[in-house]
C-alpha cells in the first residue's frame, strides 16, 4: 500500500483472520526502519514503511535462528522489490512476497496493511 504524504494522522492496520488489528500511527513509522507488533495470539509482526511510501507487514519471526528480530532489519529493494535483512545473519525476506531471496524454500507469512 503506497500512502501520499498528507495522508498523515493514519493508522496501521493489519488484517488477521478476526478482522483489522490496529499496530501504530502511521506517523511513528520512519521509512526504512521497521517496527515490531505483539499479535492476540502471542506472536509478532513487523511493520515497515519503505522509501516509497509504503507499508509492508510480515512475521518479525527469523526462520533461521527462531528469534523475533526481523522488525529490526536494514531494509533495501532488489531488482525493484522491498526486502529486509535479517539482524543476526542477513538472510533478505521480499517485503510484498515474505519470499528469501537468499533460500528459496524459505518463507515468511506476509500480512495485507491498510492504512485507516
């Protein structure tokens, strides 16, 4: 979801299976940094604001080490597509797909963002 700038006073949601989850303002996304958000079930997703002006929202799990550290990331965008880089060993998740870029039988659950 790409948002315009004077779209400000907005907040994140994200969509789970029992309707939209409200995470933050909108404005405490900074681009390229990611926050992370504590789920009704007791896992995490994080939330990123790209350069662009969008907002992306995935498992802040790492399905390599299992830690909760991916909201933490240095993001970046490969061959045009947003990606994060894991903290602790730099595996690169596709911001849109939850795709590794670096493994391809690895992924990560992706969830559809609105901004409300």
């Amino acid at each position: 979801m790409t948002l315009a700038p004077h779209k400000l006073g907005l907040t994140v949601e994200l969509r789970l299976d029992e309707g939209w989850l409200t995470v933050c303002d909108l404005s405490r996304l900074v681009p390229g940094r990611g926050v992370a958000a504590l789920l009704p079930d007791g896992r995490q997703a994080a939330v990123f604001l790209d350069r662009a002006g969008r907002v992306h929202g995935i498992d802040n799990r790492d399905p390599f080490t299992g830690a909760a550290v991916l909201s933490r990331g240095l993001t970046g965008s490969h061959r045009g597509r947003p990606f994060v880089a894991s903290p602790l060993l730099k595996q690169r998740f596709d911001l849109e797909t939850g795709q590794c870029l670096d493994d391809e039988s690895v992924r990560v659950t992706v969830y559809e963002v609105r901004a409300a």
